[in-house]
C-alpha cells in the first residue's frame, strides 16, 4: 500500500486498474468481522490472528491490503 493511497490499484485480466475505494476492514471483529471460515484462515495465516487487525478493502474486487 502506498503513503496516501485511497484507491485500489489492482489490475483486471485486461491490465485495467480498478480504481475503487478503500474502506477499513477488521477481519476478526465479533460483530462486523468475515464469516467466511476459509479466508479467515488465510488472512490469520498471513497476518496474524490480532483481534485488532486493521486492512483496507475494496468495495470494487475485494482485494485486500495491508498498511
């Protein structure tokens, strides 16, 4: 993620980026956090289990980051 950044940057298959914004996204939160098991894994598995993990999301494609 780069200093400032307020919008995504990921690229499609066609080498578009996508340009959608970023909003907070607490992973492991109890009220707010992902259900899905799988990519609460993942996300454990890359960034650690902290309840109080921060990481931006897009709205756009759901990529993930990290600051």
């Amino acid at each position: 993620m780069l200093p400032g950044q307020t919008v995504c940057t990921q690229k499609d298959e066609k080498g578009k980026s996508c340009f959608g914004s970023l909003k907070y996204y607490y992973p492991f939160d109890a009220d707010f956090g992902e259900t899905d098991p799988n990519i609460r894994s993942q996300i454990a598995g890359q960034c650690g289990k902290d309840p109080w993990l921060k990481l931006y999301r897009c709205y756009s494609c759901q990529a993930l980051y990290r600051n």
